[in-house]
C-alpha cells in the first residue's frame, strides 16, 4: 500500500510523457486530432501528479525531476514540432532568399527555450501563485492551438502563408517563455473576492470565448490570458 501511495503521482508524470510521446509521432505523421487528444491527456495528468501528490503527501525530488522531464516531451518538443511542421511548406526560402539549410528547423528554438523554461521553474522558489512567463503548457495550447484551427478551419491563414510571421511567433513565444513578466496560474490564495478579481474575469472571458468560437477560440483564449494577466499584473504575488 505504501508503495501505491509512495509512487502513484509518479505513475501519473509517467502517463504524461507517455501521451506526449505518442501525440509527438502523431505530429509528425500529420495526425493532428491524435495529437490534439494527446495534448489534452498530458495536461489532465500533469495536474492529477501534483494535486495527488499533495493529497498523499508523497511529494519527493524525484517526482520534481520527472515532471520536469515528461513536461520537456509533452509540453516542449510538441511545440517546437508544431513551428517545425507549421514552416516545412517554405522549405530554404524566405523573403525572397534562398539559406542553405531548411528554416523548419528554426522553429525548435521553442523547445529549447521550453526547456530552460523548465529549468528555471525548478529553481525559483518565488512562483507558487503566479508565473514568470509563459508556462510551456499554455505556449503549447496557444502554438499548436493555432496549427489545428488552421488546418481544420484555415483560420490564421495569414499567419502560416508567412515564413516570416511564423519564425517570429517562434522567437516572441521563446521570449515569452523565460520573460519575467507575471502570468497568472489558477491557484486560489484565499477566498476573498478581491484577491481572485483576475481569475474570476479571466473565466467569465473564456467561457464566452469558446462557446463563440469553438476550435478557433483556444489559441485565442490563450491571447485573452496573457492580456488578463498583463492588466492585472500588480495583484498577481
């Protein structure tokens, strides 16, 4: 039983990099909606490893390690691949001149500032209500959010017949990613109203969002969270 109790939360980081593994070859293949499931599995569990882990009391360095390590996966390279395929059409040419390597491969700049995303988390000790930057999991969202509504939709077609435009959603995302500007995270520090203004708005806001938009409203909603948590940057400590 101590076992179970001991490991369960680990078994849960492991499923997330599981599922990361998965929707990561599917991306490749060019099966988006296999690796949109795959996206969505991975957060679910990503949450459940923390929140069990709290709830057992089973929190340990290792288990710190390993949802670090299955996030680079899931929530790291997923990204970077969906830049990479999103520029693959351009193949060596941009505005008009011809580099002697693809630009698809500039697109991972995202997963290697995900990783030291990641790095950075691990040794801040200040971001338990907020973060600084973008979390790899809502960059995620937002990049490979675009990619799908664009092939299921074409919507954001002026965004991904631009080589330009996409290797500079490449780079403000990286940026984004180790800024320090504060993002919110969904942790209540009490229940005062006045202390969860931001969060309350930030729902109210989503919930119409996707009920408007559907598959084109997440990335949007993603847009949405970072003007939220720009506005309200003073409350969020």
């Amino acid at each position: 039983m101590d076992f179970i109790k001991n490991n369960l939360a680990n078994a849960l980081t492991l499923a997330n990099l599981f599922a990361g593994c998965i929707g990561a070859i599917h991306l490749i293949l060019g099966d988006y909606q296999t690796t949109a499931i795959c996206i969505i599995l991975s957060a679910i569990f990503d949450f459940f490893d923390g929140f069990v882990a709290r709830a057992l009391k089973s929190n340990s360095n290792l288990g710190l390690q390993l949802d670090s390590l299955a996030d680079m996966v899931s929530f790291g390279l997923i990204p970077g691949l969906t830049m990479y395929k999103a520029l693959e059409p351009f193949g060596n040419e941009l505005l008009g001149l011809h580099f002697p390597f693809e630009i698809q491969y500039i697109g991972l700049v995202v997963t290697l500032f995900s990783c030291l995303r990641l790095a950075i988390f691990n040794l801040d000790e200040e971001q338990r209500y907020y973060f600084k930057g973008l979390n790899t999991p809502t960059n995620t969202v937002l990049l490979f959010g675009l990619y799908y509504a664009f092939r299921e939709t074409g919507s954001f077609g002026f965004l991904f017949n631009s080589g330009l435009l996409l290797i500079l959603l490449s780079l403000i995302t990286s940026w984004l990613l180790v800024s320090p500007i504060k993002m919110m995270a969904m942790k209540f520090k009490s229940r005062q109203l006045k202390d969860n203004y931001p969060k309350i708005v930030l729902l109210a806001g989503g919930i119409i969002i996707l009920a408007a938009f559907k598959v084109v409203g997440i990335p949007m909603l993603v847009i949405y969270y970072m003007l939220v948590s720009f506005i309200f940057q003073k409350q969020l400590k």
